[in-house]
C-alpha cells in the first residue's frame, strides 16, 4: 500500500482574507511566500506553502494536501484509491511548487490533494510572531467519526493511534502521534489547526504573545492525556481555532510504543482506546469551556 507520509498544507477560505493573511504573518509568523487573484500562500520553512487562503463567503477548511514518498508512484496512488470506488481527478501545475495532484473528497467533503513534492522552496524561519516549526495537525467534527476514520485509513493509508471512548479518533500518517482528528459532533466543519512549538518555554513565549497583542487563550497551558502534548488553544481572527502545542507523542513503528516520556502513565505507552474521562483531555485537570464547541 502507498501510504501518504506527510501532511503538506492546508486551504482555507475565509470572507477577510487581508486580515487572515495578516495574522498568519505578523501573529503566527509565517512567511508570505506568494499572493495571486484571492489567494495568498504563507510558509513555515522548506515548503512552499503550508497555509493557502482564498477569498470565500465563510471561514472553512475546504482541502488538505499530503504528500507520498519521493519513490512512490502518484498513478499507482490513483489506482489504489480508485479501488475503494473514489472518483479522482489528476491535475497539473494546481499551485506553486507542486507539478501534480491526484484530487478527491472525502465523506465529509473534504477534498485531499495528494502530491510529491521535488520543488523546495528552502523559507527560513521568521524572526517576529510565534514562528512554528510546522504545520502538526488539523481536526475535524464529523457526523460518522468511524466512516470517515476507515476512509482514511483504507484510502490514505492512516493508521489509529487512539481513540476517546467511540467517538474521538486520533489518526496519524507519519511518526507525529496525530496528523488528523475527527470527532462526532453531528456536524461535518473545522474544529482546530494545529502547529508545532519548540518546548515549554516556546509556549510560554506565544502565550504571553498572543495576549500582548489582543488575543486570548480558549484553553490551556495544559498537557492532553491524549497524544500527551502540551496546548494552548486560541481564536484567529476569521473565527477558526488555532493550537499552539510540543512534545506530541512520536510513534516507533517497528516497536509498536511510543518514544517514552516521563509524563507517561502507561509503560510503555502504545495505542489504545482512552475512557471518556478528564484524564484524557488534560492530564492537568482543567477542562475547556463551551467556547472550544462553537
């Protein structure tokens, strides 16, 4: 099976796009790497682009891109998804740095743009905003959280690494313990996007920030059960959700645990289904408010 290694970007639609942009830039610090006709395309480091936005009538996640090996073959990736009865579309030359695409759409409606990457951009890290590593996650609601689980893992070739009781999967396509998280609400839209921080001190660093320039925390600092990563959660300006989070699990395939770490309660700590309990949200006690369901 060709399995997609990496999540790549994400795209966003969005009604103020100049403020968006903004935040993206001067607050989260990425780079502005390239703007067209209502699209802006903003970068953390080697990529082209980890973010793209575009002019729309509402904030919304409209499409994911992840990328396969370099010896992987994009036609076979079509063929093997085209099994599970998916409709597909190849296209060439879909935006910058990226010479073709096999696209499709998810159960939620999503669409993946599946890709390999030979063109780098080589973005080195800005010096003002929080400044992320990278792109880590992005979690959806979704209205049948095991359809759309087995989708991707059958179709992309994720892997579970948890669950909440039955209705919180945390699915990942790479070591990081999540790339994706799709949770049963009985509504398919957004819930969060999350980037990866250095450590602690990073985090205190975005924290104070994120309030010195008007923006106030949702939830956190806290430590999840889950993925057992530090957090903090915020609301950018078009009214999705931003994670700022460190030290996420990392999976070592071969071994079928987790690299350990001394906030473990398992030892060794490998894939499970987690009860609904505090615990598993926030190792630290607190829990969020109704503000994080909107």
């Amino acid at each position: 099976m060709i399995r997609v290694s990496k999540i790549a970007h994400a795209v966003y639609e969005t009604p103020d796009l100049d403020r968006q942009t903004e935040y993206y830039t001067d607050i989260m610090g990425l780079t502005l790497a390239g703007k067209e006709k209502d699209t802006v395309y903003l970068a953390s480091t080697v990529d082209h682009h980890s973010i793209v936005l575009r002019k729309g009538a509402e904030a919304q996640c409209v499409r994911l891109g992840f990328q396969i090996p370099q010896d992987a073959d994009l036609g076979a990736f079509e063929k093997q998804v085209g099994v599970h009865g998916v409709k597909t579309q190849r296209k060439k030359d879909p935006s910058p740095s990226i010479a073709e695409t096999v696209e499709f759409a998810d159960p939620k409606g999503t669409v993946m743009e599946v890709f390999k990457r030979e063109a780098f951009s080589h973005q080195k890290f800005q010096q003002n905003g929080i400044v992320p590593y990278k792109l880590g996650h992005v979690a959806f609601h979704v209205t049948d959280v095991k359809h759309v689980t087995k989708f991707y893992c059958d179709v992309l070739g994720f892997r579970e690494s948890d669950w909440m009781a039955d209705f919180f999967s945390f699915l990942r396509c790479g070591p990081d313990h999540h790339t994706i998280n799709l949770m049963q609400t009985g509504s398919n839209r957004h819930f969060h996007t999350a980037f990866e921080l250095r450590d602690w001190g990073h985090m205190h660093d975005a924290c104070d920030f994120l309030s010195l320039n008007g923006y106030k925390l949702l939830w956190g600092p806290g430590r999840h059960g889950i993925g057992h990563n530090l957090f903090a959660y915020h609301r950018a300006p078009n009214g999705l959700i931003t994670e700022t989070f460190a030290e996420l699990d990392r999976m070592n395939e071969d071994l079928g645990y987790f690299e350990p770490r001394p906030w473990h309660r398992d030892n060794p700590q490998r894939p499970k289904v987690w009860e609904k309990d505090p615990s598993a949200s926030n190792l630290w006690g607190i829990m969020p408010g109704d503000e994080m369901m909107k």
